[in-house]
C-alpha cells in the first residue's frame, strides 16, 4: 500500500514537471527583482535597539507577521536582565522603531522610549504549544 502511494506521488510530480517542461506558466505572484529598500529579518532579529541618546534599551528578540496579509506588525524586544535572566519580554509596533546610520556607515535601530519605559511596559511570553506570543501574568499583582 505504501510503495503504491509513493508511487504515485511519484508519477503526478514527473507529469507536473512534465507539463512545465512542455510551456505551463510559472506560479503567478512572484517577483522577479528584489525591492531595493529590502531588507531580512535577520537584518533585525537579535539586532540591539538603543535610545535617542544611544543607550542599548534592548534587543529585537522576534519578528512578527500578520498571517493573513504578510506585512510585519510588530517586535518582540528583551529588555533587562543579565544573560537571559531578569530579562522581560514587551511588544512594540515596528513603526516604533528607526533606522539610523552610525559614523555613516552602520545602521542601527533606535526607539524614541527609554529602557525604564520598556521594564513598565506589559510582558509577554511565547506559548510553544500555541506558537503564539501571549500575555506574561507571571509578575502582575494579584
């Protein structure tokens, strides 16, 4: 039964192949050029985010897309602590934060906010089980 189903996942992927051999069109929505203002999200992830006054406020601990329209929303910044440990977690939208070049030649990222505003702000906490970010209520007074 299962070489039979391989088997024919087999056959269907050569006929396809087949087919785009002999003209199909490509997959319609693809791009043919990058944009020149792109950048990759590992242009951001683990990336420092400093003040205006460049002091290290944090850094960008994840990247976050809307599912249904493929724009990013937001960051999830870390934000205190000592290697990992103290450290809390706060979301902020991605419009918060800046690009700016450093002795013109590096850029770096800048939030108009202060790391005392980022330790204030809500916490949040990845669920894995979810795979989503979610409230962090572990430190809210009961």
């Amino acid at each position: 039964m299962m070489k039979r189903i391989a088997g024919t996942a087999v056959a269907l992927s050569l006929l396809g192949g087949a087919a785009f051999a002999q003209g199909a069109a490509p997959a319609t929505g693809l791009q043919t050029q990058i944009p020149t203002n792109a950048v990759t999200v590992t242009d951001w992830y683990k990336q420092s985010v400093y003040d205006p006054k460049d002091n290290k406020i944090g850094e960008i601990k994840d990247v976050l897309v809307d599912h249904k329209n493929g724009q990013v929303t937001s960051v999830i910044i870390g934000v205190g602590g000592f290697l990992g440990a103290g450290e809390k977690d706060v979301a902020a939208p991605l419009g918060a934060i800046k690009v700016t070049n450093k002795n013109n030649n590096k850029w770096y990222l800048v939030m108009d906010t202060t790391k005392d505003a980022l330790k204030s702000a809500p916490g949040f906490k990845y669920d894995k089980e979810a795979t989503t970010w979610v409230p962090d209520n572990s430190n809210s007074k009961k």
